[in-house]
C-alpha cells in the first residue's frame, strides 16, 4: 500500500496594504520613448508618482527617460523628462 507522507499546509492570506503614495487615474495615452531604441506603447494609468505602461521594456532603476505623450484631442503633444 502507498502511503502519502505531503504535508497540506492552510494558504494564509494577507490583508491587502496600498503601498502607491499617490492616487492613480485610468488612462489610454499615446507614448513615444524618444531616443536611440524609439518605441512606442499605451499608458494605462497615471499619478503624481509616475506613468504605467504594460508593454514598455523593463529599464535599470534609475534610467533617464525622454517621453512624448500625445492626446486624442487637438492638443500638442507633451514631452517629458523623468526616471
């Protein structure tokens, strides 16, 4: 007879903790990365703290980024400097 010796351990489930500083607001923006490699991708959300782009390729912390977001409605296009 086999005899199963698994130990079945409960999965504890945390309380969930927000840990963004700043209130994020739902989005769909145009996003070009301006430089050598120029890529293109969808914002999904944004806040105070930063911008969200699913598609965008991981960068080491700290990279500088040169970023052009364009508007469905007839305003400029904004270019901005961050990390």
């Amino acid at each position: 007879m086999y005899q199963d010796d698994t130990l079945v351990m409960p999965i504890v489930r945390l309380p969930h903790v927000e840990r963004r500083r700043f209130k994020r607001a739902e989005v769909s923006l145009s996003v070009k990365e301006i430089g050598p490699d120029e890529s293109y991708m969808r914002a999904t959300s944004i806040s105070v703290g930063g911008l969200y782009c699913p598609e965008a390729l991981p960068r080491p912390l700290g990279s500088s980024l040169l970023l052009e977001i364009t508007f469905r409605d007839c305003r400029p296009a904004m270019l901005i400097a961050g990390q």
